[in-house]
C-alpha cells in the first residue's frame, strides 16, 4: 500500500531518529532517511529509502541542496532534522539570498519542520538562551557570560570574586556537558582554551537537585506534543542512556509543561525542543535548551501517534482539526548497550542494583521487537565514530556529531566569496621587481595565482634555477618558502640555548639524523597556496568541495611536489579540519597568540595601559606611509628605512632565517595592497624610528612587517608603542589579531592566548619514500617539539 504522505528524516545517526521513523511508519507515512555517515536507522523496517549527503557542518550549501533534492524526488510533505544539522539547514534557508539558491532550496522553505536561524541560535547559545529566560521571567540559575580571555583570566585570578557557593562553568556551545566544570565554593576558574566574543564561556551558580528533560514539539507557539522524564543513567557525565517517564499526575509534569508552552508561545515556535530542568525545594529551574529532538522521543510508543504532534505543518489538510496534545504512554526505555555497558558504573548499593536489574527488563530502542537493529549495524556505526575520534582527535561521543554539530560558525554562501585584487597585483609586481630574489634576498622561488571558491590566492613553488642540495644545506631558504628551515634549521639555532652540554650533543645528534632524512625525502618540494613570502598568511573561508577540487587540480599539475598551507589555524575556522578531511596532514609549525581586539578589554589589561600612555607622553606620533599616486608606493628613502628598520629587528637580532626583505618588497606589499605601512616618526626632525606593515582579512589583522632602531635606548619604548599601535589599529578595523610568534610572556601580559598554528601538507599522490619523510617530521614534531613548547610555556 503506497503510504499517503512522506517524511524526510535528516540525522539518521541517531537513535531518536530510529524511533522517530517507526511513529511516522506506523501513522502512514512514507519515511526517507539521510545522513553523511553509516547509521543506525538505515537498517529499519520503517525506512523505505536511505541516502548518503554531504556533511552538514563541513558542506553546509552541498547538504542543503541534497535534502531538497531528496524532499523534491520523493515529493515529500515534511522535512524533519533531530539533530544538530537543524542549524545548518535553517542557517542555509536564512541566507540562500546571497548564494541565488531560492528554486534550489524551495522544499526547504516550504517544509523544514524547524524555528529560523535566529530562534535557534538564542536556544542553543547558552548565555543567550540565559538571556531570553531573563526576559521572560523564567527561572534560572545566576548565569554572567565572559567573552575573552582576558576578562577570564581576571576573574580567574579573583578566585570566587564576587559568586558565592558551588559554580558551573561551560563553554556557550556544547553537548553532552563534556566541558562542562564544577567549581566548588572559592575555587577558582580553571584554566580554559580560546575564550573570544565567538565562543565564549558562562560561569553559572549551581543549582542542586533532581535532575528532569523534557521533550517537546510545537507548531506556530502551540505545544502539540510533550513528555517529561528522569535521565536516570549517563554514560559516564555524558549522555543519558535509560530515561524514565515522570506521570502526567505529577505536579512537576504540569509546572514542566507550563515552562514549556511559555517558551514556545513567546518565539511562536515550530519545532521540536527539549529542556534540562531542575526540580529543587522552590520549584523548578531551566538549565539549558537542546533546540532538536532529545531522547524523550523513546517514551512514546506505536500506540502515542507522535507523528499527529506534526500535522499541523502540513498544509495540505485544511479541513482536518488540529492535531491534540500528544503524550507519551511507555514508563521507561533505554539504549540496550550503552545501559548494559555504563550501568553498572552507577550501582553503589543494593537498591541500584535492584534498579539496573529492574530497568534491564526495559524496552531497547535498538532491539524493538520486528524492528531490531542489527548487531552488524550497531559496529559500523561505532567503528565510524572510533575511526572520526582518532582521525579528528576528539572523543568517541564527540565523534558522534563532529561533522553536523553547530558552534555559532556563520554559512558561507557561494556569492560571499568576493575575489581579492591584491594575490594578482602582488605576483606581477613581484614579477616586475625581477623575482621573488629582489624582493627577499633569501627566498627563491616561483609565484603564480590559483583559484579557490571565486578567491585568488598568490602560490610558491620551488625555483627550478636553485639546486636542491643549496635550498636544504649550506645557504637555507627562509622559512615562508621552505620546511626544512622552518622545522630544523630554526631548531639548531634554539639547540645553542640549551645549558646541558649533553643535551645539546643529543638535540644536534637528532637534528643531524633528521635533516638527512628530509633532504631524502625532497620535503621543501611543496607548492604553498595562499602564500604571500610573509610570516602570517590569512586564509579565507572556504568550502570543503573547493578545497577537495583545488588539490586534486594542484596534485595533478604538479605531481611531484607536496601540496601545502601555512599559517592554519582554527580560531573562528573550520579550514584545520577542512584540510584534515581532505586528506591533508595537519602538522604543528609554532605557537602563535591571539588577542580579540574587537571589544574593549584588551585596552583595559594593565601592560597595555602602560603601553599607551608610552605612546602619548613620548615625541612619537603615528602616520600612515606617504603612497605615491604615480607609482603606487612610498619614496625610495621611506621604502630603505622601513626595510632597515625590519632588518635590525627581525633579521639582525632574531634571525637571518627570517625573511630578508628589501625595499622592493615594501614597494610591491603597497603597490599590490598586500600590506599597509604605518610609520612611528619622532616629532621634532620627523625620523622614522619605528614601523608596522599590516593586512586586514577574514575577521584578523596580521603585521608581518615590523621594526624599530634598535641602537635607540630599549627605555624609548618603541616596541611597547609599536605593540600598542598594532592592537589599536585591529581594534579600528574591528577583527582579532593574530600577534604571530615570539615574546611570548610580553604578549600573554597584554591580554594575548596562545594556540597553535598549522602547516598543512598533502602528500598522498607522492612516491612512498617522500610521504615517509613528512611522517617522520610529523613524528619528531609531535613528540617533542610539541612537549617542549608546551613544557616552556613558548
């Protein structure tokens, strides 16, 4: 018999989309399932079709388009995700404006059985969400929000401050409450990664208590399906894995309920919801809001009808009542193995395990009985996850959602991309300058454009005129063209520090061993994308797909070389996994720091204070580099004095493996709009001592460029100046600044944090001798440079 209408059901990975399946069958639905991953629900009777899409979180417009592409063959009547693809779809319908996907995504607008995108990103941002409950009067825990580090490490530092009692700390985007904290009375924060205006952290009292969920679906405000439950065991501190079902005769259930069709009716909600409460002696308070489907889905059995709770979404019914409140029936039900396997953990008497024999005898979503999963089924769907867990370096119930979770990461649209004029410029102008040799005396290499998404990206690959023995031994390349340099000739000369003659015999004993097998292994044969020869390249956002097109085209047009990316990084950026999914090897290159400019508390931090009023008292003013309208760059003399000044700092002082810039290359950053100069120049005889050359791109101000007198006394302060300088010109221009490497204590004591920073590098179309040499580095890197650094705090 054909089924009368058809649903699509997106997230098939989880369990609640299996059980969620079975009602809509059962109800005469015809029920489509898709998913990017191997998943439990293929495998039921209730699932006519199965499809394979691309990843939510990773190819957000491809997933889109595939679902409605699915929805239109099918001729679908409801599109309904359960997981955390729902802010990616609805994040896709917001903007499909800007990408002209209106007649591609149209099944979407019409039946996507979820809130829009703003709606959802009040739910699911935990510190908004606190906020919405504030505006509502609706009972919730004392909740304060920090959006940089630097306001974390001051309350970090004021113990308790001014919280009182037990405290709750978590990031505003999570699942699982995997991160999530407890703090004791006075204890004091703890030390957290990457704290900025995107991702930030709450500090929240902590209510103590019984532990409820609900589950919930609404249409245009109304609740038209609810349940309340105990999550009774956790796998671990993680997921639930048995839920028992709290009887409607329960005045909790009604105060439950009554939260919930408050909050539905105040946003006019369409959707399923579903709350983290807690009951205590003065009733019941709001924790969190999961914006999807929750594991209260399991409570509701054949006879239930949940699948009448979204009828009303349906528009084809005029005539029809709307649907009633629906409730679930089933007392109890669990997820057989997790329960079998984390239950016991839980027995501490004899009343639990009493309660773990009892509950045993539960309904198994996985095993209902004519619907059983399969045994088989079950281990495809935990190898996946095993295999994304050590390919991504996240947990195994992280893996679960790695490639559809949300964290407030904004869709780029196919018209976003809008191509840059500089990478064109700056390689012809590199090109007029007589070659990249003129421009910095120890790079040579060849420069050309590629394309990435409608981006033109400037790329370097080895000089044919210079023989590889001289780029790997006698007379290095700087690091922005050459691995080896980057990896082991910065090494020998950081081995010279050590104060252990033995330590220093072993490093160079290493680092000897190692370069012989770089050299072997060709590692500086590597086209660098997106390289412009400076410290700091910013890389654009970009699609998966486009990433996947770019190295296919490049291995093919250069078969010999590695493909590469310097500069990775993932702060405010998903290309770190972009690479790693396209089969790049993601290698530690340095630890780089990071300051969020874009607010204020960056010009609050107390070295930063001192900086600027260094700045104000002194004979110093800053002023944009004169440019010449004839020829698109500053005066000769200007040009010698800002590379001098580099010089001294950066080459003189530092390293003669840092690039060796010439006033050519000034000329060609300012000709082609790579960089913009800013000179420090003492009042009185206009001397330029000081200089900052910056670029400005995808949400981050980056100075490659940088220098002062160094023969001036250090008590001028013109490096404490030109840092302040740095930070208020990001803060104009309203993004984040990327402080590269070095001083690392100097920056962290102006608000920086430090994270690392990736070299990317595709090697798999490479003879196997050059790939083991890049798995070798990647080796030696990891196991010690990378302890090393963090053991020294660089």
């Amino acid at each position: 018999m054909t089924p009368s209408r058809t649903v699509v059901l997106t997230g098939a990975r989880a369990p609640v989309a299996l059980d969620l399946a079975r009602r809509f069958a059962e109800a005469d639905w015809g029920v489509i399932i898709a998913d990017s991953e191997p998943n439990l629900t293929a495998g039921s009777r209730a699932v006519q079709r199965a499809y394979r899409v691309p990843s939510a979180r990773f190819r957000p417009v491809e997933f889109a388009r595939a679902i409605a592409g699915i929805a239109r063959r099918h001729q679908s009547d409801l599109i309904v995700p359960t997981c955390e693809e729902t802010f990616w779809l609805s994040a896709v319908l917001g903007a499909e404006h800007a990408g002209g996907l209106e007649r591609d995504l149209a099944p979407l607008r019409d039946q996507l059985f979820a809130p829009a995108s703003d709606v959802l990103a009040r739910l699911h941002h935990k510190g908004r969400f606190a906020a919405l409950l504030n505006e509502r009067g609706l009972p919730h825990p004392r909740t304060e929000v920090i959006s940089s580090a630097i306001e974390w490490r001051k309350r970090r530092a004021a113990s308790a401050g001014h919280w009182s009692g037990a405290r709750v700390v978590k990031p505003a985007f999570s699942r699982f409450g995997t991160r999530t904290v407890v703090l004791a009375d006075g204890e004091p924060l703890p030390d957290v990664a990457r704290i900025t205006a995107d991702q930030p952290w709450l500090i929240q009292e902590r209510v103590t208590g019984r532990e409820l969920c609900t589950y919930a679906v609404a249409v245009e405000g109304r609740l038209t399906a609810f349940v309340l439950y105990e999550p009774v065991s956790r796998a671990g501190s993680g997921a639930a894995v048995v839920f028992e079902r709290v009887a409607g005769s329960n005045p909790v259930h009604g105060a439950a309920r009554s939260l919930a069709e408050t909050l539905a009716a105040g946003l006019d909600l369409t959707g399923q919801f579903g709350l983290d409460l807690m009951e205590t002696d003065a009733g019941l308070t709001i924790l969190e809001c999961n914006p999807r489907a929750t594991s209260g889905i399991h409570l509701f059995g054949s006879a239930d009808r949940l699948a009448e709770a979204f009828r009303p979404a349906v528009a084809a019914e005029p005539d029809r009542p709307a649907a009633p409140h629906v409730t679930a029936s089933r007392d109890v039900a669990r997820l057989g193995v997790p329960h079998l396997l984390y239950g016991p953990r839980g027995v501490r008497s004899v009343g639990d395990a009493a309660d773990f024999v009892r509950r045993v005898t539960a309904p198994d979503v996985l095993r209902e009985p004519g619907d059983r999963v399969a045994p088989t089924t079950l281990a495809r769907s935990l190898l996946v996850q095993l295999r994304t867990a050590r390919t991504a370096g996240v947990s195994v119930l992280g893996a679960s959602t790695h490639d559809i979770e949300w964290n407030g990461e904004p869709v780029r649209m196919p018209a976003d991309a809008c191509p840059p004029p500089w990478a064109d410029a700056f390689v012809d102008a590199v090109a007029r300058a007589g070659g990249t040799r003129e421009v910095a005396t120890n790079v040579d290499a060849e420069l050309s454009v590629v394309e990435i998404g409608g981006e033109r990206l400037p790329m370097t690959v080895p000089s044919p005129r210079r023989p590889r023995a001289r780029r790997t031994a006698a007379d290095p390349q700087s690091y922005v063209v050459s691995p080896v340099t980057h990896y082991l000739h910065y090494a020998r000369e950081e081995v010279a520090e050590l104060r252990s003659r033995s330590a220093r015999l072993a490093a160079r004993g290493l680092l000897r061993a190692l370069g012989a097998a770089l050299a072997l292994s060709h590692v500086d044969d590597v086209a660098f994308v997106g390289n412009a020869l400076v410290s700091t390249n910013l890389h654009p956002q970009v699609a998966e797909a486009e990433l996947a097109d770019l190295t296919t085209a490049l291995r093919s047009e250069h078969p010999r070389l590695a493909i590469g990316w310097r500069s990775v990084h993932g702060r405010g950026s998903l290309l770190p996994e972009m690479l790693r999914r396209c089969g790049y090897r993601l290698i530690p290159a340095r630890s780089v720091l990071f300051t969020d400019t874009r607010g204020t508390a960056w010009a609050r931090v107390r070295d930063t204070v001192r900086d600027r009023a260094v700045y104000e008292k002194s004979a110093y003013r800053a002023r944009a580099a004169v440019i010449d309208p004839a020829t698109g760059m500053s005066s000769l003399p200007v040009r010698e004095r800002i590379a001098r000044l580099y010089t001294q700092l950066y080459v003189d002082k530092y390293s003669r493996l840092n690039p060796r810039y010439t006033a050519a290359f000034i000329g060609v950053a300012q000709q082609s709009g790579l960089l913009e100069f800013v000179l420090l120049e003492h009042e009185i005889d206009a001397r330029i001592d000081g200089v900052f050359g910056f670029r400005v791109a995808d949400g981050f101000l980056a100075a490659p460029v940088l220098g002062y007198d160094t023969a001036l006394p250090q008590e001028c302060g013109l490096y404490r100046m030109l840092s302040y300088l740095v930070a208020r010109t990001a803060h104009e221009n309203g993004v984040q600044l990327h402080n590269s490497s070095g001083v690392a204590e100097f920056k962290r004591n102006r608000g920086a944090e430090s994270e690392f920073e990736y070299t990317a590098v595709y090697t798999r179309h490479l003879p196997w001798g050059h790939r083991a040499g890049w798995r070798l580095l990647e080796t030696v890197v990891r196991k010690v440079a990378v302890p090393l650094v963090l053991r020294e705090g660089l």
